[in-house]
C-alpha cells in the first residue's frame, strides 16, 4: 500500500490504462499543453504524445460528441469535462445520445467512453460552477454514473469505467484532489456497481458517497467517542445502485441517515430513502433523515456559500436525530 | 459506368420511391407508428452519394433515413420490420423510422436530434485517422441542422484536426416549415462551409448522376488527405415533413413544379436516350422491386412481435444490471 492523493489515484489510473491500451486516448480542454486544469494529466502529453493527448476547443458537445464516435469506431477515449457544470452544455450527447445508442440500435452499437467531470461546491466560483448535479445523469438508463470518495477506490473505478464497454459519467469532486488515502500497489480493478462499507457501526446506516465520505468518517468518528456507532455505506456508484449491502445494513440498525452534497429535492437520498422504505419498511425505528445542500443556488460569499452546503456537523445532527 | 450500374442506381431510386409509398400506405392504415418522414423527391441524393463510397466508408445521417439504409445495403424486408417494430428490422425493433443502422454495413443510423450526430460524425472520422484507415465519414444532414451548434461544433472540431469528412448538407428548402430565408443568417447554406475554411461545393440533387460524381472527387480528394469537404445538394421533398404536414408553408404550385421535374423521371429519361434501358427492361426492373417490398411487407407483418424480456436487453453491454438503476 501507499499514502496518495485522489489526484495521484486519478492520474494512476489514466496513465496505467493508456500504458495497457493503445486504442485508449484523452481528450478535453487544456489536458494537453496546459496539463489539465486540475493538473490530472500533467505530464500527459511528453509521455503519450499529442494524438493520444488531445487538447479541444471550448466545445463541450464536440468533445462528448467527438468521444462518442470515436468509440463507435473502436476507441476507447477518455473525455475530460473542465467540471460538471459544463455538462449542460453537452446533455444532449451524454444523456441523448451515449446513453441511448446501444439500446436504440438494437444493440449493434458500443460505446466504450469514460466522461470524466469533476464538481462541488465549497471554492467560491458562486452559481453556475459549484454544482453537484450528479443524481440527474443517474435518472438516465444507459449511462453509468461512478462517483468515489477514496483514492483507492477512485483509481480502482477509473480502470473499471475504462475497461468497460458501456459509457461512465466518472464524477470526481475537485475539492477533494488533495484528500490521501491508501492505495494498493500495482493493477487492480473495482467492479462497477458494489457499495462499500467504509466503517463498521450497528447503531445507525449512514449512507453516502463521493465527498461525503470523509465527511461522514469523521462524522461516525466524533459519535464514537460517544458510544454512538455509525455504519458508514459508500454507494461509489449511482447507476447501477448496490442498494444490497444498504438494506441488509438497516435491517441490522433500523436507523438511516443519507449524506449527499446536492440539493436535496429528488436527490440521491430521496431515491436510496424510498427504496428502504419499500424493501425495509418492517425494519423502520425511526423516520430516515437526509443531509444536503439547501435549495439555493451557492453564493459566491464564503459564509453564506459555507451555509449552504452540508457540514460533518450536520450529519452529526441528523444522526442524533434518528436515535432520538 | 457500365449498363449495369446504371439499372443498379435506377433499381435503389424506385426501390425506395416504393418503399416510402408503401410505408405511407401502412402509416395511414395504423400499422407503423410514432413518426415517418419519407425520402420521396429526394432518391438521388442518397443513392449518388453511397453509390461511389467503399466498404470503409461511413454513412450517417438523420432521420430521414430510409433512403440511406436502402442505398447502405439493408433489405427491403428488414427495413419494413423496423418500420412495423419487430425485431428482425435492422434496430430490432428499438429504433422505429428515425434510428435504422447497420453496422456491418457501415451504416451509423439515423438520428433524430437535429445536428447531434454532425459531431459524432466527427468521431467516427477521428478513430479512421488515429487507427490510419484509408476511410472517409460521409456525413448527411438538413439544411436546418446548419443554424443549431452542434453543427458548428463539429465542422470546426474536423476542420481542426483534418479529419476525413464529407459534410453533407441535403437542402430540401424547408425545415419542418422553415426556409433558411427565415431561419439562417445566409440562404446560401453553402457560405457556412467558408467560415470554417473547407473547400465547398454544390450539386443539383436531382440529378444522380450529377451528384454521385461530385461525392466521387470528393471522397478521393479527402481520402487523399485534404481534411473536410463540404457539398450543398439541392433536392426537394414531395410530400410533407412527417404524415402530419399541414403545408402551410408552401403552395401545391411549388411542389407541382419539382415534382414534374422529378430525380425518377429526369433518370428514366435519361436512361431511355441514352439507350442504357429500354421500355422493357425498365418495367422488369419495377416489377422486380415491386415484388421485393411486397414480400417485404409480407415479412414484416409475419415476423414474430419482440419477447417482454426484450424491454431490458441492449441497456448496457456489459450486463450486470437490467432495468433497475
């Protein structure tokens, strides 16, 4: 094992692909010369080369659209969206078309194609780029929607949406590039499709993903320390979603809390609520609490964007309130 | 061009003349649903376009996609099965009269977004140029598809990177019911290509011949490395937009006007001067086809309905989860 950050993993898991793989090849705004906004393909392009490093124009349904044939046709391509906010500009592609494709055509039609996009709130770029849309692009069938909260698991998704042959909306959280965690050493793949606990407890499950996460270790961590145990259930992907590991948890805890980073209306924990109520409803002690960001559109200002979005402490509350 | 190509550009034409006529009929009896947007008056255009192209040649195109899927090799039966939903039509049934494709044939489909396939289109060219294929991406669209932004999306992507394409704008004169004198900044489609330094050119789409030379240049020239091209074909639908076409936006003295000058017609014409057919020849021909989509309608009807589990087949490749998110 080693210690590094999401970043790294991210960057690992791209490299180490495009190392195995020659039909595999990036492409997006600024990956290239610049080396990524985010700096996860620093380096890139030296190593790769430019055809396999693709710098783009500002052209969001170019890139998704682009990626789609090229996967048609063979590729395996890796599109980076600047973030996730600039998804609307592509719907279309990703939604309507990529998701579409294989069933439409009657199955005749692959798409090997990783969409990577990294979002959250919380770095004062006020409303339109500080979103966490990422439970819309999980209402599509078609499209699979992985979205980690760990370097281990980040890197170990990553290989799996590219070695995939279906197209993965791979949803990072940019504020947590930086965030450590330990990595197994050398080629390892994590299946699409598996929630994981992240923290054993048998007194509430509490369900999240993607940044989150840490929000909600640290949470159960504080509430340890107080005899509370959380059950701490990573979904790591949206669709398809492990919904298994999530119920046979309740059942055990009878107590759910769900933390997500989006707003909270027709959200990740509005969808993983009713189905425990639908599957575990016998099981239910007290009313399943959600933790989101507040149905505003963030602020620039940092007090008031801080306000808005959800905080470990707000994920401590609410789990006091299902033991109530 | 030998005799036989000929009768073989004459036997796609009046193959899909009868194939619309036919799927006119079956709409209006309720036996093909949602939407159907016929090729009638514009035969020549797709049938030029295919008839030059190699077998590492891509087509893609919109939804008006019937003509090319004759042109691309589909039978006439597997055509009529999609068209009535069954799932020996080349989508299985999926994808109904706008999303028809065969891959195999190197056919793309069908598209029923307004422009969204321009920048696939790009892609599929994209691959051809990494993987060094000697193949060109012949992609069709409206006239109407040149004033959304996918389109300039994805000629300025191809521009860009030199990719292998033949952007094709079939110019019909209306958008549903829009000219481009109401709805593009230049009536003159072909002007668009000049924004985006390609070389560009026009044909009369009604004539076949005509324009299968043009996309012959072409596809040599881009296959030879020039990057994008651009050709402007002027044709003319005869009948309405979709089967629920109030026409309003045109007079019947228009459409008399291009129909009586019609791609069938002017070909026959030409083929009966020239001595290419005789009369006899030419109504062996029809007959021939004639029979083909009759048994084509036959086929269709006969072929079994999809199965239920069919509902959660194709959602994804990799299949570990059906239906359920």
């Amino acid at each position: 094992m080693s210690m590094i950050t999401m970043r790294e993993a991210i960057s690992q898991a791209l490299w180490e692909e495009m190392e195995r793989d020659e039909k595999i090849f990036i492409l997006g705004e600024e990956v290239g010369v610049w080396g990524g906004t985010y700096a996860v393909t620093k380096g890139f392009l030296d190593h790769f080369g430019a055809e396999r490093v693709r710098d783009t124009p500002i052209a969001e349904s170019a890139i998704v659209g682009a990626a789609i044939g090229a996967a048609l046709a063979g590729m395996r391509p890796v599109a980076e969206l600047m973030t996730i906010n600039f998804a609307f500009v592509a719907m279309d592609h990703i939604v309507n078309q990529a998701a579409k494709m294989h069933y439409m055509f009657g199955g005749q039609m692959k798409l090997p194609l990783v969409i990577r996009a990294p979002g959250g709130g919380g770095r004062q770029l006020a409303a339109t780029h500080s979103q966490t849309p990422d439970a819309i692009f999980a209402h599509f069938p078609g499209l699979k929607v992985v979205a980690p909260g760990t370097p281990e698991d980040a890197k170990g998704l990553l290989k799996a949406s590219i070695r995939s042959d279906d197209p993965v909306l791979f949803i990072e959280n940019a504020t947590i590039y930086q965030q450590r965690g330990e990595v197994p050493e050398g080629d390892y793949v994590i299946p699409i499709g598996e929630s994981k606990i992240q923290r054993e407890g048998r007194h509430v499950t509490l369900v999240t993903y993607s940044k989150m996460v840490q929000y909600s270790l640290q949470a159960a961590e504080k509430l340890a320390q107080e005899g509370i145990e959380v059950e701490v259930i990573d979904l790591r992907s949206l669709r398809p979603l492990d919904m298994q590991p999530v119920i046979a948890s309740f059942k055990r805890t009878n107590r759910a809390v769900i933390a997500e980073e989006g707003w909270l209306s027709f959200g990740v924990g509005a969808e993983v609520a009713a189905r425990l109520y639908q599957e575990a409803f016998d099981y239910v002690d007290a009313p399943i609490r959600r933790v989101a960001q507040k149905e505003v559109p963030l602020p620039y200002n940092r007090r008031l964007e801080q306000l808005a979005l959800p905080q470990v402490e707000d994920i401590i509350q609410a789990v006091r309130e299902v033991l109530k | 061009m030998e005799k036989k190509e000929y009768l073989e550009l004459y036997r796609q034409m009046i193959t899909i003349r009868r194939l619309e006529e036919t799927a006119a009929e079956l709409y209006q009896k309720g036996e093909i649903g949602g939407f159907l947007h016929l090729y009638i008056g514009q035969e020549a255009v797709s049938t030029g376009i295919l008839a030059t192209r190699q077998p590492q040649d891509r087509v893609i195109t919109a939804y008006r996609d019937h003509g090319v899927a004759i042109n691309a090799g589909i039978l006439v039966r597997n055509v009529m099965a999609e068209l009535l939903g069954k799932t020996t039509g080349c989508s299985q049934g999926k994808g109904g009269s706008m999303h028809m494709a065969d891959v195999d044939k190197n056919y793309w489909g069908g598209h029923a977004i307004v422009g969204a396939h321009i920048p696939i289109a790009t892609g599929l060219a994209l691959a051809d140029q990494m993987e060094k294929r000697a193949a060109v991406t012949i992609c069709m669209f409206g006239e109407g598809a040149t004033n959304i932004g996918f389109f300039h999306e994805g000629v300025n992507l191809a521009k860009t990177w030199n990719l292998p394409v033949l952007w094709v704008c079939e110019n019909n004169r209306y958008g549903m019911g829009t000219s481009p004198e109401r709805a593009s900044a230049v009536s003159a489609i072909i002007q668009k290509a000049c924004g985006y330094g390609m070389p560009a050119y026009d044909v009369d789409g009604m004539d076949v011949l005509a324009v299968k030379d043009i996309v012959a240049e072409r596809l040599e020239e881009i296959r030879a490395g020039s990057g994008p091209q651009f050709l402007e074909i002027c044709t003319y639908r005869f009948r309405g937009h979709s089967m629920g076409d109030p026409e309003k936006y045109r007079s019947p003295d228009e459409v008399k006007k291009f129909v009586e000058n019609g791609p069938i017609d002017r070909f026959q014409k030409y083929l009966l001067e020239q001595g290419l057919c005789g009369q006899a020849e030419m109504d062996q021909i029809m007959q021939k086809v004639e029979e083909e989509i009759e048994q084509g309608v036959k086929f269709a009807r006969e072929s079994p309905e999809p199965e239920d589990a069919a509902l959660f087949e194709h959602i994804y490749v990799d299949d570990n989860q059906r239906g359920e998110a």
